[in-house]
C-alpha cells in the first residue's frame, strides 16, 4: 500500500484483497488497521474502495416466465419433430430425397426453436414436454397412418409419459 499528503489531504493507492474492501465497508476494518495513522485535525482521508462485482445470474436460467407466445413456440417444436419422425420413416433411409430433405429442414428447425423456448422454459421442463408430447403424437402417427401395431403395454406406457410430464408440470417454476 502506498500513501502519500497532499494540500491536506491523505491519498490511498492500494490493491485491495476484495475482503478487506468488504470489511472495511462493514466498519470492520479501520484505517488504522491498514497502517494509516493521522496526527492532524485538518487532515482529510480519501479511500476508494470498489467493491467486488455482483455474482453473475446462474447459467441456464430461464429469463421471463412462459407465456401464451411461449408456449405455442414449444408447440411447434413439438409439431416440427413430429414431422421430422414422420418424414424419417418416409425417407426410406434417406432413398427418398424429399421426405429425407424435410427430415433435415424440420430437425434443424425444431432445435432451433427449441433452444429459443429455453429462455422461457426451465430446461428439464421443457425438454420433457417436448419429447413427451413428441413421442405420444408420434406414436400416434404411427398407429394411424403406418398401421403400427397397438397393445395395452403400448398405451399404458404412453401414458406413463403423459403422467411424467404433467408431473413436472405441477413441481412448478
């Protein structure tokens, strides 16, 4: 620390540990504490000390609370996987080219989405609505329009999906 009088005045240049700064914002630490002893009534004492930045927001966390316009982006994230799972089976393992052109447009489209619901969405949330939903409507594409084959095992444990993701649901934001 290094100190030095001027026309009176006492200037403080140190580097602070960002304890001491705190500590001495607190009334903790003194200025006699760090070394600065003053004899004379007239003289003024200038510290500067800046304090440490505040803590960054946790990483990840969603940045407003879902809304109608969030929702309906989830949504279609939802209806676009749909369509990329749908176009998969039709591409024939990408022999067909469009079916296998649109398997990559909505793929990209619905991770894209995806990533800009996160700002509205907890991550676990969102992520088990989206593939959730995206499983039972896929499997209900499936038995519909590719005559997939239907058993209580099969229905039970679509269920079983549909029961999860309300749960998380209801643990709340």
């Amino acid at each position: 620390m290094r100190h030095h009088m001027r026309d009176g005045e006492l200037h403080l240049n140190a580097l602070w540990k960002s304890e001491d700064a705190l500590a001495f914002q607190r009334g903790a630490l003194t200025l006699s504490d760090i070394g600065v002893v003053s004899n004379s009534v007239n003289s003024n004492v200038t510290v500067s000390v800046n304090p440490p930045p505040p803590p960054p927001p946790p990483v990840g966390a969603p940045i407003q609370k879902p809304n109608a316009q969030a929702w309906a982006l989830l949504g279609l994230t939802i209806v676009l996987e749909v369509i990329g799972s749908t176009m998969m089976k039709l591409s024939n393992g990408f022999t067909n080219f469009v079916p296998s052109v649109i398997v990559i447009v909505a793929y990209v489209s619905c991770v894209v989405a995806l990533t800009y619901s996160l700002k509205y969405f907890e991550l676990s949330t969102a992520y088990a609505i989206w593939s959730g939903v995206g499983t039972f409507l896929t499997a209900a594409v499936g038995i519909a329009l590719f005559h997939e084959s239907v058993s209580f095992m099969k229905i039970a444990s679509i269920g079983l999906i549909i029961l999860g993701v309300v749960g998380l649901n209801l643990t709340g934001h």
